[in-house]
C-alpha cells in the first residue's frame, strides 16, 4: 500500500502535528506512544518514518497516521569513494565488485586451461605438435597462477582501503576532519557526513505539503530535518512550532565505526538545536546535560519511556505469548530475562558466563532479530559452556504485550556497560521490568543504580565482574519478595507509566500553540 503524501484530514481539531523519526516506526515505542496518545486527546497526528523494505508504508496508531518514506539515498557515497585511491592503497582496486569479477575472471581462464590440458590427455594426441601444444600451455598456466596471486594481493590491499574508507582513521583522513571542523565548525558535517541530506531531500517535501502546526522532530537526525521545515514554513507565512525530542546525548556516542561521523552529527546537532522552540527528553540528567550544552533558556521537558498501562490493560484477556513456553520450561525454573537491543556495550555476555555458576536457572534474550551475529554468538559461548539449553533468544512482541509477556520471568537483568548515556538515564526495559512485578539486577551505572538502591527494587552488581553478577543474581532469586515489595509503595508505578508522561507531552504542545487560531493552516 503506497502512501499518498499529501495533507491528510486527519481527526484532530486541536492542530496538525508532524512527528518525525529516523527509523521505520516499528519497535520504536515512545515515537509509537507519543503518537497514539497526541491523537487520543485530539490532535492531528500524521508520524513519518523512514521505509525500510518490509510490510505496508502506512497504517494507523489508534488516531494516529504512520506514512513510512521510501529514502531515495545517494549522498551517502561520495564519488571519490567509487574511484582507486593511488596515494592511499596503490595496489587496491576501487571496489569490492571490481576485485569479486577479477578473482573469478581467472578462476575461470585456470578452468579453461584445465580442460585443454585434460583434452589433450584424453584424445591420446601424439606427434610433434601435440607436444608443442602441451608446452605452449606451461606458459599460461604460469602466467594464471601469478595472477592469481597478484589478484589476492590487491584483494588484501583492497579490504584494507574500505576499512579505511568506513573507519576514517588513516591520518590522512584525521588531517581532514581536523582542516574540515576548524573551517568551517558546525557546518563541517556538510563534508564530512553529507548522507544526513538523504533524509532532508525525502523527508522535506513531505512535511511541505502537510503544513503542520508544530513539527516533533525524534533525535538528531531529524532535528535538521524538523529545522529546515520550520525555517520554509516561517517563511511562507505559518506560525509552525518545532519541539526537539532528543533521545540521548550525542557526545556520549561511542559506537559509530567512521570517526568523521560523530564530530560531524555534533556540529549538526549544535547547528539546529537554535531553531528549536522547545525540548523534551527521556531523563532528568539528560535534561541538564542538553541545557548546559546547548545553552537553552528552560530545562528540557522531561517524557519517561514508560510502559502504557492503559494499552496493557486492554490486551489482558489477548493472546500474550507465554516466555516460559518459547523457551520450552516450566514454572518453577528461575528463569533471568533480558529485553532490549542485542549489542556488546549492553554487557549480555555476563548472563552467559554467569549462568555455569547459578544451578538450574536459565537466561532469554528478548531481541529484534535473535538471528543476528551478535545473539548467535551468545548461543554459541553458551555451548562452550556446558549451558547451551539454558539459555533463549525469542523475538520482540509489540510493545503493548511486553509487560504481561516480561511478568513470566523470575529476574530482569540490565548489565550494561559504563557508557556516558547509559549513566543518565533510566532505560525503557527498567520501567518495563518494574511494571511486570520482576526484582531487578542492575550493573552501577549511575542513575538506574542509584534508583534502584533508593527503592529497593533490586540489586547492584560491578558492570563487567560476572562473581558479582552471580552473587546480585542468587540474593535476587533466594528472596525475590524482598526486592518486589518495593512495587507497593503508593504512587511509584503510578508516575512510571506513559499515561503520566503523556500529560507532560500535550502540556509542551499545548503551551506552544496556545491562541495560535486557525489561520496556520491556509
């Protein structure tokens, strides 16, 4: 189904909000909420996404319309980077697909020679010029056999280039970040990461013809997106209001391969965060860190990724996926869970190697793609192990079911790593874990360790230390009542839901277009 990218005389009467994320929508649960929940109090919710090849491009959340982009991405390659690099790697080619069709052009003239040398053998030839012949072919074989090696040489050469390619870290590269940043600052990103105007050239003219009121722009990416549109819209008369939804502070990222990347999206990020008229975050300690960075003049808004009790509620009597069942035991093996993105600086490893040394318990990954490399390669050191049945990777349900599917399991763990945005914020699976009643183990990052202390809702461990991983585990699991009676305390679930936060979002829009009238949409 295609979607018809034109304005959309959507339910709400309160004004027209275009939200924008970087991503296809799916799996994405606070863009998801903040959608639906906009739309249910009556404002005219049009979320684009990008499209990443699979299933439908548009469809509803409740009042809510998602319209996934069909990315037309040509600036993420520069030209120079399909060209050989003489200077660099003289011996490369300049493409994988060139060095691929070279070793298979003399695998197939080695074929060749081959099967005349077997031709000759078989036709019995005799005779002067059957052993001119067999001696002519000692020549090309000869010559095959070091083209061949001189094809695996430039192949060697050319893995390297493209590492260099996608890392940027030769010190030629570094001496142009360097030259590119001091020249021209925050607007360098525009030589040094120029695919980010992929998503300003197919994005934009879509939020042109929608003529939002405000623009809800999801992250970095989107916030130049949302910045430009406002700054056309201004200009042509509208009165649009841009909020920015940051969803982790930017200079904390350490997981981009290509060192060019991160100074530029900075740049980026510093360029637009101006046009902003306001803020909102996932955390308090998010809130001041993106004040103090970008100089704002009120403290971002603060929305919790909390789960939406209302929407869990609804689905009890659905069918919810049993994680006890997927794993394939019963209910009274300890069962420890892990929800989230599957990836090394989330610290997963520990639940394997811990799990020799905690008897009968076993440990799934809740996780988009449980096929991945990285989950595969979880599985397999758990095989290593001796524990390979005792531990699970199942896939994600949608983000209403999380909850009633989480409250099957004895444990969540959260074993991150000491990252800068893992220490400010509280993660979506720490509210998620909350709400399905389970006692939580939590490495020390600073904030969740912190509140998990002050609750009492579970215990502690030293990220990376799996002895005392084990010892949080086995306290956990010999006294789970102890950890879970924190969940009584009045008011604590309460404020940890989405239906709290939500009020915060309409309370942000409703600030920014109050008294704005009718006229913004001619």
């Amino acid at each position: 189904m295609t979607a018809d990218h034109t304005a959309w005389p959507g339910r709400g009467t309160r004004g027209r909000i275009v939200m924008l994320v970087d991503n296809s929508v799916h799996g994405d649960s606070r863009v998801q909420k903040a959608a639906a929940s906009a739309a249910a109090v009556g404002w005219d919710v049009i979320l684009l996404g990008k499209y990443s090849g699979k299933g439908e491009d548009t469809w509803k959340l409740g009042d809510a319309e998602v319209r996934l982009i069909r990315m037309n991405a040509k600036l993420s390659v520069k030209p120079k980077d399909l060209r050989g690099a003489p200077l660099r790697r003289p011996l490369a080619y300049s493409s994988d697909r060139i060095h691929a069709f070279r070793v298979q052009q003399v695998k197939a003239w080695r074929a060749d020679l081959r099967v005349r040398t077997d031709e000759l053998k078989a036709t019995g030839s005799a005779g002067l010029g059957a052993t001119l012949s067999k001696g002519w072919l000692t020549v090309p074989k000869a010559a095959s056999r070091a083209t061949s090696k001189w094809v695996t040489l430039r192949g060697r050469e050319t893995k390297r280039l493209a590492k260099i390619r996608r890392t940027r870290s030769a010190p030629l590269d570094k001496l142009t970040t360097r030259f590119w940043l001091a020249t021209m600052g925050d607007r360098a990103w525009r030589r040094l990461d120029p695919g980010v105007w992929d998503f300003e050239l197919n994005f934009g003219p879509v939020i042109d013809a929608l003529k939002p009121d405000l623009i809800h722009a999801n992250d970095f990416r989107m916030l130049g997106v949302g910045a430009r549109a406002t700054l056309r819209a201004r200009a042509a008369g509208r009165k649009t209001k841009l909020v920015w939804d940051a969803h982790e502070f930017l200079p904390g990222v350490r997981s981009w391969a290509n060192q060019r990347k991160l100074p530029a999206m900075v740049g980026y990020e510093r360029e637009h965060a101006k046009y902003a008229d306001a803020v909102m975050t996932v955390s308090g300690g998010l809130a001041d860190l993106l004040q103090k960075t970008h100089g704002l003049a009120e403290r971002p808004a603060v929305v919790l990724n909390a789960p939406d009790a209302e929407a869990t509620q609804k689905v009890i009597d659905e069918p919810v996926p049993d994680i006890r069942e997927l794993c394939g035991i019963g209910p009274d093996v300890p069962l420890l869970v892990y929800s989230g993105l599957a990836a090394a600086q989330r610290g997963l490893g520990i639940m394997v190697e811990g799990l020799p040394q905690i008897p009968d318990a076993h440990a799934v990954f809740v996780c988009g793609d449980p096929q991945a490399a990285y989950v595969r390669g979880l599985l397999k050191r758990a095989e290593e192990l001796g524990v390979g049945d005792r531990v699970h990777a199942v896939p994600y349900v949608p983000h209403w079911q999380v909850v009633p599917f989480l409250s099957g399991a004895d444990v969540g763990v959260i074993p991150i790593h000491h990252w800068p945005n893992h220490e400010i914020a509280l993660i979506t699976k720490f509210f998620e874990y909350s709400h399905a009643g389970l006692p939580l183990v939590v490495s020390d990052v600073k904030t969740m360790a912190e509140v998990t202390r002050e609750t009492g809702q579970g215990e502690v461990f030293t990220a990376q230390d799996t002895d005392d991983y084990v010892r949080a585990v086995e306290a956990v699991l010999a006294d789970p009542k102890k950890y879970t009676k924190a969940y009584e305390k009045e008011g604590l679930l309460e404020g940890w839901t989405w239906e709290a936060q939500a009020k915060v979002l309409d309370g942000v829009y409703t600030r920014l277009l109050q008294g704005a009238g009718d006229d913004q949409n001619p």
